[in-house]
C-alpha cells in the first residue's frame, strides 16, 4: 500500500479464500487509541496535507502525491515510489464523510497498469477518557493471499506514523460571518495578509510575498515590546477558495518546525476556517503550547475577522 494504517497488538485478520472463482477476498480489522481529541485526529486522517506528511510507510519509500481532494465524490491518487522498483499507484475515493465521526472510502492498488487489489475502507472515530479510537474495517479483493500481508503491514506502519503526527498537530478553528471568497481573499492576498496577521500587538515586515504554489512569504513579526521573529513560509498547495498548505521556516531558509495547512468551508453564509499545524517534533509542539500557541492563534484568527468586518 502507498498509505497504511496500524492496528494495535489485537487486530483481526478474517480471511475466506473462495476456490471457486478468481481472487482472494478478505475482512481485515483494526483498532488504535491516540493522545489526541477527535477534532485533530479526524484532520490528521482526512486532510490531503496530513497525510502527507504520514502516508510513507517506510523512510525508504517516498509518497507523490497527483491528485487529493478528500470531499465526497472526491479522489487521491499517489504513487508509492521504491529505488530499483516500479511505482506502484493508489487511487482513493471518498465515499462518505461524516466528519470527526465517520469517513468510507474504497482503494485500488495498481502496479504498471494492473490491478492487484481494490477494497472498502471504513473508519469510525470515538471519543476516549485519553483521547480517541479510531477503528478500521478493511474489505480486501485481491489477486493472492500475499497482498493481505501486504495490506497489514502496510496499515501497521502508517497508524504508527499518524498517531505520532496527531500527537503533534494543532488545530485552530473560526467561524467569521462573511462569504468564503472574502475570507479567501483576505487571506491569500500579498497586500492584505499582512495587515492582520499575528496576535494581538504584533505587526509584520515583509521582505518579500508571493502566496502562489512554490512561492514564499519571508518576513519579520514584531513583538509589542520590538522582539522580532524571523519567518519564513513555503506554500505548496492553493486552491482558491478551498484549502492551501505551507511549510513554516525559522527565519529564511532556516530549519522548518511544522508543516501547515488551512481550509475554507462554507456555513450558512459564513465561513468556517480550520487551521492545523504539524509540528516537526513533539517537543516543538509541546513547547509551542507552553508559551500559549493555541491561544496566539485564536487570537491571529480573530484579527482576520475584524480586518474583514472593518473593510
């Protein structure tokens, strides 16, 4: 698999080989607990920019991404790629989303134009007293019983690594009282974004801004007592009125602490706006919430909302 999910030491494995046809057909199970609330587990499991950042099994295996748009009806296709071995490619769709609850979405796993498998995937998501579970239901058609030790490694391994990223991800989410392009624009406009953007007290000085896929915004935010924090941000993904998604540097062409990534939804007329950030380590992310992360944002997220009522 290009993407997997681990279960924990009790996952199931159900197989019934029917001889009497074609194929290999399975019922994998699994089940694991992370140190995260549902909100955040429910983006790092859908959000095209959270898996990202887990969907690799193995450092030896990269993950392209072509296409990824996790809405009903929507599809992601990657391509698992391994030195000295064809690329294998994994389609997704997205059948039911039912967010931080439930999500259905089938596979198919294709090596150089045939198909090796297809299944049904379904995720349920609860809360626990330390966080949440998800739970997974893996419907298997395959060409042989391999691809089923395959699926359980490859499942094992990718629930590893989003466990870790939801464990160090941060999610800030607003609902402003204006129509998705608005916001959109205030947002991903080189002349407006950074009139509002930082807490309460901070202002930024642009060196330059370009806020297009492979652009880049390198600027200094000024604290109220003239502290100045270097930043630099990297955007790779935009679609407009949609989502985007960044990697955030400490200072220009400085180390990257966290990958970040924000949508645009329409609610009634207004807009709801989730922004997540991934931070590089734990450590990162712990330390970011002691000097009151979570709050700054909230606040940098409110500001956006008053530039807008104020225009």
């Amino acid at each position: 698999m290009t993407q997997g999910f681990a279960p924990d030491e009790k996952a199931d494995l159900s197989a019934a080989n029917d001889r009497g046809r074609e194929g290999y057909f399975a019922t994998l199970t699994f089940s694991r607990e992370v140190a995260a609330p549902a909100t955040v587990l429910w983006q790092a499991w859908t959000a095209p920019a959270a898996r990202a950042v887990w969907a690799a099994p193995t450092p030896s295996v990269t993950v392209e991404f072509l296409e990824a748009d996790t809405r009903i009806g929507g599809k992601e296709i990657s391509l698992c790629k391994v030195a000295g071995q064809p690329d294998i490619r994994c389609e997704c769709g997205w059948l039911e989303l039912l967010p931080e609850t439930r999500s259905v979405n089938y596979e198919v796993i294709s090596c150089e134009g045939e198909t090796l498998s297809s299944s049904l995937v379904t995720a349920q998501i609860s809360e626990t007293a330390e966080g949440s579970r998800l739970d997974l239901t893996v419907q298997l058609s395959a060409h042989t019983p391999d691809m089923a030790d395959g699926y359980r490694q490859g499942f094992e391994a990718g629930l590893d690594n989003m466990a870790a990223v939801a464990t160090r991800t941060m999610v800030l989410q607003r609902r402003i009282p204006a129509p998705r392009p608005v916001v959109w624009n205030a947002w991903m406009n080189p002349e407006t974004l950074p009139k509002w953007w930082g807490p309460d007290g901070f202002f930024c000085r642009t060196r330059r801004i370009d806020l297009s896929p492979g652009g880049e915004w390198v600027f200094d935010m000024i604290g109220p007592d003239g502290t100045v924090y270097p930043n630099h941000h990297l955007y790779h993904v935009v679609h407009p009125n949609e989502r985007m998604s960044y990697s955030l540097l400490w200072g220009e062409n400085g180390p990257k602490h966290a990958d970040a990534f924000a949508s645009f939804e329409d609610e009634n007329g207004a807009t709801k706006i989730t922004l997540c950030m991934i931070f590089s380590t734990e450590a990162e992310y712990q330390t970011a919430r002691g000097f009151g992360a979570v709050e700054l944002g909230h606040q940098t997220l409110a500001k956006l909302e008053t530039f807008i009522g104020s225009r």
